[in-house]
C-alpha cells in the first residue's frame, strides 16, 4: 500500500513538474517545431529513390531551405520538390551522393551561397562534414533510427520540451542547451562565439519559414546579426574556388549526360554579407564561371527587379513574405524558360 502511495505521489508530482516546465517555455515565447537533424533529412532523401524524371530536388544551404517555399513553388509548377538542403553546409557532398548512388535523372536545383558553396572539399572541414554526415546516417540508417524518429515526431510537433532546434543553437532548453546559457569567466583568451537563437519554424517535409519575430524585432534579429558578425570576421582557411568548380564540374557532367536537368540558382542576401560576398565572392569570377563551365540554367536574384533589392532580416535569409515572392518569381521563370515543364492536367 505504501509503495502504491509513493507512485501514485511521484507520477502526481512528475506531471505537475512536466506541465508547469511546459507552460513556462510557451509564455517565453517558444513554440513546438520539429528538429531539422540526420532522421528529418534521410526521410526526404529516401524519396529520391523513387522519383521519376518529372520530379524535381532542392539542395545548397540553408538560403534554399529558407527563401524556396514548397507549397508556393508546387503551385506554380505543378510539382512538390524535395528539400535537401542543409543549413551551414556546402551543397557538393549531397549532390554528389545522389549522382553516384541514385539513378535520378529529373531537375536538380542547386543553390549557390558562395562562401558555402566555393569553400572546400576537404572532409573534415565543417561545410563538407556537416552534410556529409547526413549522407552517411541515411546509407547506414537502421530500422530502430526509423522508429525512433517516428515516434518522436508527434511529440516534437506538440511539446515545447521536446521540440528540437539546430543542435548548436543557445536557444534549446535541454540539459545541454541550458549548460551553454551559463557564460564563465573567460580563460583562454580565444574569442567567444556569440550568442545563437533559431529564427524558422520546419515541417515535417522540411518546408522553412522564418518566424514572424525574425522578421520583425530588430534587436532580436541583431543577435543573429551579431553570430554571423563573428563568423565574417573569424580567420580561416581561404575558399577552394578551383577545387570546388572542378568537383562540382564532373558531378554536373555525370548528372547530365544521364539526361539530368541542371539548374543553379543565387539567393538575395544583404548588408553585411552582401558587402562580404560582393568583395570576396565576386559574380563574374564564380557565379558566373560557373554557369558557363556546367552549362546549367541560371537565376541570379540579382536579374529581377521583383528580387534585386530584397532585404533579408539578419543579412542571409529572407522573411516569410519575401520567400513567397521569391518562389513564386523564380518558379514562374523557369516555367517561362522551359527549364521546368509545368504538367498539364
């Protein structure tokens, strides 16, 4: 009877415990969004496998998980593509594995953010290993890594507590993300990354919009500024510009001759990044040759007077409107090009 008393206390106490933490996280102004991990990302890739040449694929960087709308684009062109950018990443290693291991001969869209794309293809450099390790879980996936993330989902979409945010993000209030919170003292004399917050919301098909926040509280936007600040200004190693065109060159080659339909695509940035990549990433030196040397279609927000003078919130990414717009722009011409078929019904 005692023991019986005991459990009854503490599962009385754990769901007060539970629901207060709950209640507390949703008035600091959290909201439940899915993690955009490993799991999220194999199933979409999974569903390369399977596609016909009529389909279409979106990978690069986190511009393209951002700036292209799923919804909005399936609306112009007939087709839902799928979302395989991944944020902080070059978009050369997943391009890469779905030209070697899939048999894909449909339209791939490749974003190009130049100081991702023209940085490296050294493996364990972080815009190469961050996306290369997606690659890697989703050819060695078990059934249990299926289950698990399943399972996860409906908690994730309904629970602040067990929402996930980008593993390094300062904002997540699991026991690691509170243990970043507490700031010491300190020692090395190395410079401290700043504070960093998520500032999209992610469904289930990867489908990113920043929030209403982002967009509208500048101060908050200035701590995202202020991470991207410091990445700007941090030494390192300079962008391999030759070695990346070459890569990339011979993926497009193989994805073509196999009767691929190629399209790169630059989205807007500003300030800050916009003078950085202006200066460093010039378009006529990379972009540019790019296009030429691959022969793919090419949209350059730049060519568009609805595009050219977009201002992205935090410098790199557009607000939830603006990725509307620039969806629905960029799909229209491709449409207008024949660079996309729409289907006809």
């Amino acid at each position: 009877m005692q023991l019986k008393t005991s459990f009854l206390v503490a599962l009385v106490l754990s769901a007060i415990g539970l629901v207060s933490w709950e209640i507390y996280w949703r008035s600091q102004g959290y909201q439940p969004t899915l993690d955009d991990n490993k799991h999220l990302w194999a199933v979409e890739r999974a569903k390369v496998n399977t596609l016909t040449s009529k389909d279409i694929v979106l990978t690069g960087s986190s511009r393209v998980l951002f700036d292209f709308q799923l919804d909005e684009f399936e609306k112009i062109t007939g087709i839902k593509p799928i979302q395989l950018a991944s944020a902080g990443s070059s978009p050369l290693p997943i391009f890469h594995d779905i030209v070697e291991h899939t048999d894909f001969k449909g339209t791939i869209i490749v974003g190009v953010t130049p100081p991702l794309f023209f940085s490296t293809t050294f493996p364990k450099a972080g815009p190469w290993q961050r996306p290369q390790a997606r690659v890697d879980h989703f050819h060695k996936r078990t059934y249990a890594h299926r289950v698990n993330h399943w399972l996860s989902i409906p908690l994730q979409e309904n629970l602040v507590m067990m929402s996930g945010h980008e593993e390094e993000a300062d904002e997540n209030i699991d026991l690691k993300g509170l243990l970043k919170r507490v700031k010491l003292p300190e020692r090395t004399g190395k410079p401290q990354y700043p504070p960093f917050f998520e500032f999209g919301t992610i469904d289930r098909d990867r489908n990113t919009r920043m929030t209403d926040r982002t967009a509208t509280d500048t101060a908050f936007a200035n701590v995202i500024k202020n991470a991207w600040k410091f990445i700007i200004t941090s030494k390192g190693p300079p962008p391999d510009i030759e070695g990346t065109t070459q890569f990339f060159a011979a993926d497009a080659k193989k994805f073509q001759d196999r009767g691929g339909n190629l399209i790169l695509v630059r989205p807007p940035s500003s300030g800050m990044f916009k003078e950085g990549e202006l200066k460093f990433f010039p378009r006529e030196k990379l972009y540019d040759q790019l296009v030429q040397i691959t022969g793919a279609k090419s949209y350059h927000y730049e060519d568009y007077e609805e595009l050219k003078n977009m201002i992205c919130p935090e410098w790199s990414h557009l607000s939830a409107e603006d990725a509307d717009i620039f969806t629905r722009v960029i799909a229209q011409e491709m449409i207008k090009d024949n660079a996309l078929t729409k289907p006809t019904n």
